[in-house]
C-alpha cells in the first residue's frame, strides 16, 4: 500500500452518520484534521491515498467487519487504532486487542474522553523531535534490549521491534517496576486507567503480544494469579 501520510490526520470510519459527524466536530475543535468513511469500501481508496496518524474504526459496517478490516489494514501499515462500537463484550474487547489496537470504547461514549485518548495515543506515537535522550538497556542471558523514551524506539538483539501505543504502555510500566510485582489491576489503573477486573484478560492480551514481539517470553515473568514482570537487568 503506497501512501503519504499527514501528521495529525485521523480516520474515522463510522456508518452511523450523526456520531460521525459529531466525533469529528469535537476532533476538529482540538485542532485535528478528520476525514469520515462511512464504508470500508471508500475507506480504502483514502488509505490508497494518504496514511493517517490514527484510525478511529467502527466494527459493524455495511459492506464488511471492521475486525477484518483493522486484521488485513496491520499486515500493510502500522498505524494507531481505536475500535468505536457498539459491541462491549469482553470477547470484543480482547479480539481488537489482539488485532493491535490502542483502545477500544464502547458506545455510548463521551466524546470529550474520545478526544482525550486521541491525543494521548498520538503524543506517544509522535513524540518530539530532537536530541535523543532517556535511554536504557538491559540484559537477559545473551538478549539484549535497547529502549529510547524520546525517540519512542525499541530494539531487541539490534532488531526494531514497533509495539503499539497501548503494548508501549503496558511495557514501561513494567520496566518502571523493574524486578517487582505488578499486579494485573495495577496496569490497568497506571495504562488505561480502567479498575474494572473485567478487564483484566484484557492485560494478558497485552502481554502475549509484547511476547511475540519481543521473541522471548523470559523478558516478562507471569506470577500465576497476580501479575506480571520485568526480569531484565539494567546495564
């Protein structure tokens, strides 16, 4: 898929055409630029033209499922998500995850939490640029990992690993906690601000993604039943 991308541009890809139209007013309020789909079909011809900085998607649509859509979109580009919709099973929930979602919200939904999780998600993705600063590395036997806080960079064995916003999160709050305990609840409270335990499937998915990633499940330690963490040694 050849595409410009725009800083700042968000996809919204929505059939519902008052939510739209109402996610993309609050967005343009905070200085976003938006462009609304209303099908995967047109949604497409604007990814064959420019990449977006985010892509706010809706499940249920009229020519498809956004699931599958979001499955094929990720084998070609790495972009942030936020899956929109009506569907808040917690089946739902981990499925989008897995796919490699940001977030997901439920509707109905407050616009103005909407407009603030767009722009945290795309703070991290964008950082500023400048002077490399902030960077760690550990050890694990013969892995070696690399981390930039500023650059928003990881790399594993001089390998790039891209996680997303959300798996980047989930990541640093463990290095933070080197060698403790982190409660599953915990990373909920710290990275998405959720204290629900019916969430909580939702930080393994997480994990398992963060695994396959960074190619080794040694990096993250499960302690059965409580959580999870970091076993790398700081060099």
């Amino acid at each position: 898929m050849e595409s410009t991308e725009i800083k700042d541009l968000i996809y919204i890809v929505e059939d519902h055409e008052v939510i739209a139209t109402g996610v993309k007013q609050y967005l343009e309020m905070s200085d976003l630029k938006c462009e609304v789909f209303f099908n995967l079909s047109t949604a497409r011809e604007g990814f064959a033209k420019q990449k977006p900085a985010l892509l706010i998607q809706d499940v249920m649509l009229p020519d498809g499922d956004g699931f599958e859509f979001v499955r094929e979109l990720k084998k070609e580009i790495d972009i942030p998500v936020i899956f929109m919709t009506a569907r808040g099973e917690e089946s739902d929930r981990i499925l989008g995850f897995e796919l490699g979602a940001d977030d997901y919200i439920t509707k109905p939904f407050s616009p103005k939490e909407l407009v603030l999780r767009v722009k945290a998600i795309l703070k991290r993705c964008n950082p500023n640029g400048g002077e490399v600063a902030d960077r760690q590395t550990f050890t694990l036997e013969n892995d070696v990992i690399e981390l930039d806080r500023v650059a928003h960079k990881l790399h594993v064995d001089d390998k790039k690993v891209v996680l997303t916003a959300a798996e980047w999160r989930v990541l640093i709050c463990l290095i933070d906690h080197e060698h403790l305990l982190v409660t599953r609840s915990q990373i909920l409270d710290e990275c998405f601000d959720y204290a629900s335990e019916s969430y909580e499937r939702i930080v393994d998915t997480h994990i398992k993604n963060i695994r396959a990633k960074l190619g080794d499940n040694s990096w993250l330690e499960t302690v059965r039943g409580y959580g999870y963490r970091f076993v790398g040694v700081q060099g």
